[in-house]
C-alpha cells in the first residue's frame, strides 16, 4: 500500500492565493517519528492558472530554519491550465522520519509570471485523511511566499493550501516483511511436520 495523503478530492476548494501576490509558494509537511513510509513517489496539488498553459515548477526541500531554504531533494515540472489536481512525479526520493520538508511552487508564465492560483486545502487539517504514513502538517502556519527568488515570507491565510503526497515503505522494509512472513511460514510448516511425525 501507500502513504497518500489526503487524496480525495474534498482535499480541495474554489478559494485560492492567487501568484499576484508572490510567484513562489511553500507548504511544510513533516514525515512521521516511526514512518516507515520515506520514499516520495509523488506530489498532488489543486492549481489553477489565469492564463493557460503555464510551466509549475515543483520542488521538495528540507527546512532551514523554518523557512525552504535547505537543500533540494528533489524537482518536477508540469503544465499548467484549467483548474484541477496536477500531480507531480518525484521518482521515490528518499527522506528522513520525523523531518520537515518544504514544497515550493513556482509558476512561471511567458506573459505575465505572477498569473497562477494555488488553491487552499478544505477547512480543517489537510492531512486528516492520512493513512499509517504518520505525516502531518506542523501547522496552518507554515505557509511561504516569495517573488521573484527573494526571501522567503510569512504568508498567513488561516489555512494551508491543498497538497497530497503519496509515499511508500523503503525497500528494506518490504525485506523485513518478507522475513517475517517466512519464518511465520516455516513456524507453521514446523509444526504440522512434527503432529503428522507423531
């Protein structure tokens, strides 16, 4: 199974932050204490753009600091038109439990750069449809904005805006499972022997 996080399409709502008021948004997540979910496969989120046909710019970066400033983990991009949930492979990059991480968008449109909408997650925690992924939001807070590559700032709209991301166990974790399985397995196969040996 995944670690997706809120992907139903109550995840997100007409209302917006519109790219007029910044070119780059960032939303924190934070990965769970015993997650064992630390493979991003990718990243949803409900966009919008004024002017059609606008390249989003996506990446996933660690914190510093409180702001998305530290390194890169990982990057994507994707057209943007009409309104809808644009979904953005992130190729199973790898990170840490217990760890926040930035998701920073960047729309970037040959007429005017500023023309995009990312809209705002449903009322109440955007996370709450999280499975045993053990991600959370740190908090409706944790929103940033910036211009044209400038510093990071505070945007505080009441509310964190619509993403999900979809995580999967690290392989050594299906390795354990299987192990354990088997050894179960053979617990069991034991144990037949010795009743029909008797």
């Amino acid at each position: 199974g995944t670690g997706a996080i809120d992907t139903g399409d109550t995840a997100i709502v007409g209302s917006s932050v519109s790219g007029s008021s910044g070119n780059s948004f960032a939303v924190a997540f934070r990965t769970g204490t015993n997650s064992s979910f630390l493979k991003l496969q990718s990243v949803t989120l409900g966009l919008s753009d004024v002017a059609p046909f606008s390249t989003a710019l996506l990446a996933v970066v660690e914190n510093n600091a409180g702001l998305p400033t530290g390194t890169q983990k990982a990057s994507a991009s994707l057209q943007v038109g009409s309104t809808g949930r644009y979904s953005f492979g992130l190729g199973n990059v790898a990170v840490s439990p217990n760890t926040t991480y930035w998701v920073t968008v960047t729309a970037q449109n040959a007429t005017d750069p500023n023309q995009f909408n990312w809209l705002r997650a449903a009322a109440g925690d955007p996370f709450s449809g999280l499975n045993n992924s053990g991600y959370v939001v740190p908090s409706a807070t944790y929103v940033r904005r910036s211009q044209d590559g400038g510093a990071w700032n505070n945007f505080t709209n009441g509310q964190t805006l619509s993403m999900s991301i979809t995580a999967v166990p690290e392989p050594s974790t299906y390795a354990l499972a299987a192990i354990g399985f088997g050894v179960a397995g053979f617990a069991r196969w034991r144990r037949r022997a010795s009743r029909s040996g008797r």
